[in-house]
C-alpha cells in the first residue's frame, strides 16, 4: 500500500503544489490581524480563525475529490485486482491519503491559532475546535460520498453527490425562508449557546465524534472494497 501511497503523492503533485499558497495564505491571514490590530476581540479573533478554517477544508474537499480520476482507467483497475490484497491496498491508499492530507493541513492550523491567540493575548481555543469539528465534517463527507464514487465513477459519482447536497441545501433554504426560525433565538443568543456548547468539559457529542467518525470512516471503505469491481463498468478506456 505504501507504493500507492506514494503514487498518490506523485500523481497529485501538481495539485499539491497549486493549493500550497492557498494554505499559506490563510495561515498568514490568521497572524496578520494579530499584529496589525492589538486590541482585537476575542470574538473578532474567533471570526477571523473560522473563516480561514471553513476556506482551508474547502479548498482540501476541492483536491480530494479528484483524486479518483486518476485511476478510472479499466487496465489499472484489472491489474489492481490480479494482485494480492490490490483492490484493498488500492482503496486504503485513497482513504489514507485525503486522511493525512486533511489532518496535515489542520495541524498546521492548529500550531497557528495559537500562535495567533498569544500575539493577540487571547484565548483561541474556540477557534480550535471549531477547526477540529470542520475536520471530522469533512471526513464524514468523504466517508459518504466515496461509495458512491467508487461505484458509480467520479462523473456519475459527483453528480450523484451534487443531486443529494442540493437537495440537503434546497432544504434548508426552504427552513431559513419559511420555517419557525424562533427556536434559534436571535443571533447574539444563538452564538453564546454555540460558544458554551463548544466549551462545556463533558459534552459527550464532542468527545465521541473523532471516534464515531472513524469508525464510519472504516466502514465506508470496507463498502468501498466490495463495490470497485462495479466501478469499472463506468470508466471510459
């Protein structure tokens, strides 16, 4: 697996190369701020951290969910199955590498909130787990989506993806415009519960996440292995 790992890395060199300034900019655009304005608020700070993350995992989701294509090639997928353990390793490698990328990258973030928060002299740990919380989101999105994209090919795969995420944003919208939005509170309420939500010692919807999300990790590459053969059908060469 590791040989594959590796092709991963080579094949999406390029694209490694394109988001690195990108990362780069975020990062720099947390510590800016803190030098540039001293008298920052915690809460303008926390704005500030969350942005860069939201943009961060979506400028991860962008590269990893290319990485299939690569390989939908109906020669590679018959000499990936002629070999030993290869339609396994060939999926683990795929898992493992938008794993590592995504945790990589927010480990990097980490290191730089807190730096952020020391030079500005506040307290950026909010600003941390909301970053750890994009991250287990952003897992559980490739854990939902790959099955699909292993089965059905990245084009039907994506639009299969799009169909069910318009549909979830369709729904929403139709919430926020007509639904009973009075058991969020107003803005200011709804943030305060957000914060004390995220800052509460014992809550256990934290604490299980990272493990919940894991475990569906696996599973979903479990059911990845028993459809890549299906996945063939759809290539074009």
């Amino acid at each position: 697996m590791f040989g594959l790992l590796y092709k991963e890395v080579i094949v999406h060199k390029k694209q490694l190369i394109m988001i690195s300034p990108v990362i780069i900019f975020f990062t720099g655009w947390c510590i800016v701020p803190s030098i540039t304005t001293p008298d920052l608020n915690e809460w303008e700070l926390i704005l500030v951290l969350t942005l860069c993350s939201i943009m961060t995992i979506l400028t991860l989701a962008m590269l990893e969910m290319g990485i299939f294509e690569a390989d939908e090639i109906k020669k590679w997928q018959a000499y990936i199955a002629s070999t030993p353990d290869g339609i396994k390793n060939q999926i683990a490698s795929k898992y493992v590498f938008n794993a590592a990328l995504s945790c990589s990258v927010v480990s990097l973030l980490t290191i730089v909130y807190q730096a952020a928060g020391a030079i500005n002299g506040t307290d950026a740990t909010i600003g941390i787990i909301i970053l750890m919380q994009l991250l287990w989101i952003q897992l559980l999105i490739r854990a939902l989506e790959t099955p699909f994209i292993i089965c059905f090919g990245s084009k039907q795969g994506n639009l299969i993806r799009m169909i069910i995420m318009g549909a979830a944003i369709f729904a929403f919208i139709v919430y926020g415009l007509f639904g009973d939005l009075s058991v969020f509170g107003s803005l200011k309420d709804f943030l305060e519960w957000m914060v004390d939500f995220l800052t509460k010692s014992n809550n256990y919807i934290l604490m299980l996440t990272p493990a919940v999300t894991w475990i569906l990790y696996y599973i979903s590459y479990r059911i990845s292995c028993i459809l890549y053969l299906k996945g063939g059908e759809n290539y074009d060469k």
